[in-house]
C-alpha cells in the first residue's frame, strides 16, 4: 500500500520548472509590448504633435474623409473652410494633416 502512494505521487518540480509559466508569460508580454504597443504609442505621440503645429492656412483632412483648410483654431476644435463660405467646426482628435500639405513643407 505505501509502495503504491510512493508510485502516485508525482516528482517534485525543480527550481526552473516552477516559474516556466510564468516566465513564458512575462515572454509574452514582453514581446507584445515590443512589437504591438509601443510602436502605436510612438505613432499616437507624432499625430498628436503634427495637431499642436496646425495653425491657420494648413490643408487638413478628417476621420470623415473631408478635405478644407483650417481658417481658425480654437481649444478644442478647429474651424475648416471646405468650400467658399462654407466653415465647420471639427474636433481637433479628427483632424489629420493632408498629404498634400506635408509634400509642399518637405520639397
């Protein structure tokens, strides 16, 4: 009867084998962090840094696909003249600067 519960009982986990999971764990973080947050994290920080140097007279486009030229800036939003006379007032996290304005700064 002992010999059988001597037989059942499994082997003692080495040192290693205890912190595996956890160590494949924090693997995995650490690679999702590297390959997935962070480079989203730096794009974020370029967007919003390319917001704050809109001023007035920049073509931009928003998240709604529409393409105008920023006539004013105010806390919070911008105002965009999309056709002549024709202004609205768009919050500044869906405002994007427009290619063609990048390629005009660059040449």
């Amino acid at each position: 009867m002992t010999n059988l519960a001597i037989l059942l009982q499994e082997p003692a986990p080495s040192g290693l084998q205890q912190y595996s999971g956890i160590l494949m764990f924090a693997l995995i973080f650490v690679v999702f962090w590297l390959f997935m947050i962070r480079p989203q994290q730096k794009k974020q920080k370029e967007i919003q840094k390319q917001r704050e140097a809109m001023k007035a007279g920049d073509s931009v486009i928003t998240s709604g696909g529409i393409y105008g030229k920023i006539k004013d800036v105010k806390e919070n939003a911008f105002i965009i003249e999309i056709s002549d006379n024709v202004r609205i007032k768009v919050d500044k996290n869906s405002v994007y600067q427009s290619n063609s304005d990048i390629e005009n700064t660059a040449k």
